[in-house]
C-alpha cells in the first residue's frame, strides 16, 4: 500500500490544500477533493504520510453520506470521476482517494458534538467543572460518558493556526438563530443516530465534528468527511472504562505517542517511528472494517 502526501493533477487548478485535502477546481458546479495520506496532529500537519489513510477516510466518508442522506442532503456529486480524470493512470494513482463534490458555500464553524469526557473536553472540565460553558456535573472520570451529548462548536481556523471553541450563542451571532439551531439539531442527531450504529459494531464515538455547507438556495448540506477515525474519536467498546484514555482506532494512537515527547506542539513535527505509522495505519482500517462489515456483533 503505497502512500500519497500530496496529489498532483497538472490539467485542473489546485484551489487549495489543506491538512489533508487538496481541492481542484473542476468548473462552476464541481470541485475534486484529494483526500490524501497526510496526517495533522495539534494542527501541524506530519511530514510523513499514512499509507492508505486518505483511502479509508474517502470511503468511510461516502459510506456514511450514503446512510444520512435521508438525513440530510450531503456534497456528492453524480459526475463520472473518469469525465473529469481521464487518465486511466492517474485514477489508479490517485485510488480511492477522489471526491467529486458540488461547489457549495461553507459555514465557518465546525459542528462539534461530544458524548464522552475526553481530550480538551476533561482538561476544559478539570479546570471549572464545564465543557465550553455547559456546566456538567461534579467528580466525572475521565472518558465518562456523558448523561446526554453535547453540542460544542468552535471557529474554523487556518492551517497552523488553532480552531476557538465558541458557545452557541456566538454562532447564532455569526450565522443567525435559523441556521445555527438547525446546525446544532442536526448535528446532535447525527451523532446519536451514528453512535448506536457503531455501538453495535464494536466502536464508540466519544466525539466527532460535521461541516456544513449551503446550496444557492440556502439550503443546507454536509459537507467535508463524516465519521471518520480524523474527524472523530473511535474506541473499541470491548477495552472501554472510565478513569483512563481508552486505546483508539483512529489518530489520537499519534497524538498519544507525540504527548510522550518533549514537543511544544509547534512546526516541525517530531518524525514517527516506522511501527507509529503502520500500526495508525492498521487502526484506520480496522475502523473501516468494523463500521462497514454487514454482520455487527451480536452484543
């Protein structure tokens, strides 16, 4: 399985590339999305790839895009890949990495829900008993699950820079109370819905992120990835227990490694270890495996 970091299409124009998508402008409908094998942690992008990572996390995308449709409408396009990548040999280099996707005009928040006591959430939580101002209840454990998920956006931040939590009364300040409470519904049913269907599968989503778009008419669509082990945390059910960061399938297994180290979190990120790499490689497809297999475990 060889590793892509960054995608070249000479004949479309790259708009623009981003901790791990690079985006192609294909004509005024469509863009390409690249997912490649880059891996971001702590908002630093790694200068070492993950082999098959983008691949995964394409696919997992659609797959879930094709289960909340009914949800809501989402950014797949219906445009052959072949009529806009005629290259036989840059679509086998590229694998399952391309996106085509509807040109739609992006909120700027991140749609953030979380359903367990975990990562910036706990460290929020050990300093005043909140996460993002919800006020939560005394001597939770680490990686408790939470009485009910809770909703907490943060702003869109550039490449190296970090994304703000925000409350939901400042994105009702920046998108209007229509918009922002039809993000936060949507978001916390996504999760919920998403959340039991993983359950049954042997995966807990302690938290995860959804991106939004909006079509010409305003209507709204998700966009981005979805449920993916980059936009959400994965732990197997079965070694899950309070009071420790339980092991995961997705890239908190590197950002666990990197806090090990005497690293202030700024570029250049430290080099992985080689078994770092293949064993974040082998969580994203366990992941994939699990949540896609057609026969969920029977607990």
């Amino acid at each position: 399985m060889h590793a892509l970091h960054t995608s070249d299409i000479p004949h479309l124009d790259l708009i623009n590339s981003g901790k791990v998508r690079d985006i192609y402008s294909v004509d005024a409908e469509h863009l390409l999305i690249v997912t490649t094998d880059r891996l971001s942690a702590f908002d630093v992008i790694l200068a070492q790839a993950i082999p098959g990572k983008g691949e995964v996390l394409t696919r997992l995308s659609n797959f879930w895009f094709q289960r909340t449709a009914s949800l809501i409408p989402n950014q797949l396009s219906e445009l052959p890949l072949q009529n806009v990548i005629p290259d036989a040999a840059l679509r086998t280099r590229l694998g399952d990495r391309a996106m085509l996707v509807k040109r739609l005009k992006p909120v700027p928040i991140e749609a953030i829900v979380r359903g367990y006591l975990i990562g910036s959430g706990w460290k929020d939580y050990q300093r005043n008993g909140t996460v993002c101002g919800i006020p939560l209840a005394a001597q939770l454990q680490l990686a408790d699950k939470l009485p009910e998920a809770i909703y907490t956006p943060s702003t869109k931040a550039a490449v190296g820079e970090h994304d703000e939590n925000i409350n939901f009364k400042q994105t009702i300040d920046l998108l209007g109370e229509d918009l922002a409470t039809r993000i936060r519904d949507i978001s916390l049913h996504l999760y919920q819905s998403a959340a039991v269907y993983a359950l049954q599968r042997g995966i807990i989503i302690a938290d995860t992120k959804f991106e939004f778009g909006l079509d010409d008419k305003g209507q709204l669509h998700l966009i981005d990835e979805v449920l993916t082990p980059d936009s959400s945390r994965f732990w197997p059910a079965d070694q899950y227990r309070p009071g420790i960061s339980p092991p995961s399938f997705d890239k908190q297994f590197v950002r666990d490694y990197l806090e090990t180290l005497d690293w202030n979190k700024q570029a250049p990120a430290p080099t992985l270890p080689e078994d770092v790499i293949l064993k974040t490689a082998e969580k994203y497809q366990q992941a994939e495996k699990l949540l896609t297999s057609t026969h969920p475990n029977s607990d």
